[in-house]
C-alpha cells in the first residue's frame, strides 16, 4: 500500500513542477507582450495605435491575473506537497 502513496506523491511532485514550469512561461510570454507594447508606444503615434495599445494592456492584464491565479495555485499544491509527504513520512513509520 505504501507503494501506491509514494506514486501520488511523485505524481503531485510532478504536478508542482509543471505549475511552476507553466507559471514562468506565462511570465516570459507577459514581459514579451510588455515589450511589444512599448517597442508599438515609441514606433508609432497617434489615433492608429490606440487600438493596439489597448489590446495589449488588456493583454498584459489578463496575463498578469493568470501568473498571480498560477501563483497561489503552485502555493497551495507546494503546502499540499509538503503535507502529504509529512502524511507519507507517518504512514510509512507506522508501516502501513
């Protein structure tokens, strides 16, 4: 039985890593569309931009909400991590 344990836990160690994976390339994929937008702010003026400026600061909003939502998620599955590797540690003392 503490086979199957030890495989959920590599499983959601996995699982961590990949959030934290994911979280970074959003935040490279945010800093690339802060980029654009500020190489569209100094290549271009006037009324013909302010369509693509606001498309991207909706953009570089929407994508700053998705790493701080992937933040607090690859938080509370490091704390579930941590927890259920606290559980595993008891479990397998205890011999079951």
């Amino acid at each position: 039985m503490a086979g199957a344990y030890n495989i959920d836990v590599e499983n959601l160690t996995v699982l961590v890593s990949s959030l934290a994976n994911v979280q970074a390339n959003l935040l490279n994929n945010l800093k690339d569309i802060q980029v654009l937008s500020n190489i569209a702010n100094n290549a271009l003026s006037g009324n013909n931009i302010l369509g693509v400026q606001d498309t991207l600061n909706s953009w570089i909003v929407t994508l700053g909400s998705v790493v701080d939502q992937m933040g607090g998620a690859h938080n509370a599955l490091s704390s579930l991590l941590a927890d259920t590797q606290g559980h595993m540690s008891k479990l397998n003392q205890l011999g079951v």
